[in-house]
C-alpha cells in the first residue's frame, strides 16, 4: 500500500464508502481532530508514568480509532450492500465509557477535593494532560457540529466528553504522583 495516492492533491478526500469531501468538511474536522488528539495522548504514554495509565491509554486509542472511524461513515454508507451495519463489530459501547469513570473514579480516590480549578501546568506530563485536554473538547465541540446536520452514534458524543474528564483527572492524578505544585485559579476580586 502506498503512502501517497495523489488522489487528494485538488483539496478532496475520501470517507468510508468512497464519498469524496472537501478536506476541510465538517466530517473531516471531526475525526482529524480525533487523529490529533490520538497523537497527543501516544505522547502522555511515552512519559515515564505508571504501567496502569500506558495500559489505559492503549485502550484509549484503540477506541479513538473506532470513533474515527464511525465519524469517517456517512450515514449514506454506514450499511453494506448485503444490510449489515458497515461498523458492526468495531462500534463503541456502553462498555467503553463505563471503562473511562471506573477508571476516573479510581484516581479519584486517592486525590484531594478539588475545591477550584486548576492551572494548567505544573510539570511536562500534566501539561501535555491539559493539552490533550482541551484537543478533545475540540473534538467534542466538532462532532457535535457534525451531528446536527449529520447524526452519528451517541456513543461518539459521550465518550468524548468522558475522555476530556478522564484526561483533566489524569492530570491531577500525575500531579500528585510526581508531587508537582497544583496551583488553584483564584479569581481576582
């Protein structure tokens, strides 16, 4: 298989189906944000941290390649020609967010209350939390702009959201393992 097809070189692509798009449709949006936000979190899993997390992050991005794939479907094209849903094994499930908040609320055990929001920062791997963060509310936000002109799995929506609560719990859970400084946004009075 070739890396390059030229098939893209006049600014189109493909989605699963064979439905050329514009590269910069909503469709495309989504899931390449989802490819982005896959990057940064292979990257949270190249730090020195606990085997756990590397474990729940290959999990993760197991299932963000699923997730970009339903959002590289068209409903179009979701069902083959023979009727079977085109995804029909590889779709999230409930199973998939219950995994995020068991793993949240297993961090969360061992963490004090959190009582203010937080600053970003505090070490490189915290850091790179927060932007791997803020990359999947954006890919939150798009694929919710998607859904209301072209509806996609609801699993898609939620487990997004569930995974930016993950990573902002990563976050301060590698911050308190790596005992860097958790500085609480206090608003000016």
């Amino acid at each position: 298989m070739k890396v390059y097809t030229k098939t893209g070189d006049k600014g189109t692509t493909a989605l699963f189906g064979g439905t050329r798009v514009p590269k910069h449709h909503i469709r495309i949006e989504s899931y390449g944000t989802v490819d982005e936000l896959n990057s940064y979190i292979g990257l949270i899993r190249d730090q020195d941290i606990n085997q756990n997390y590397k474990d729940v992050l290959i999990e993760v991005q197991d299932r963000l390649f699923t997730l970009g794939a339903i959002l590289a479907t068209p409903p179009e094209k979701e069902t083959l020609k023979n009727g079977q849903p085109r995804l029909q094994n590889l779709g999230l499930q409930d199973k998939d967010i219950e995994y995020l908040e068991n793993e949240i609320d297993t961090m969360e055990e061992n963490l004090p209350p959190m009582t203010h929001f937080v600053l970003p920062g505090g070490h490189p791997t915290v850091s790179y939390c927060h932007i791997a963060r803020c990359v999947c509310r954006r890919a939150e936000r798009l694929s919710v702009q998607l859904n209301e002109t072209e509806p996609t799995d609801a699993h898609v929506l939620t487990y997004l959201n569930r995974l930016s609560d993950y990573l902002f719990v990563l976050a301060r859970k590698l911050t308190y393992d790596l005992k860097a400084d958790e500085v609480k946004w206090i608003p000016r009075k």
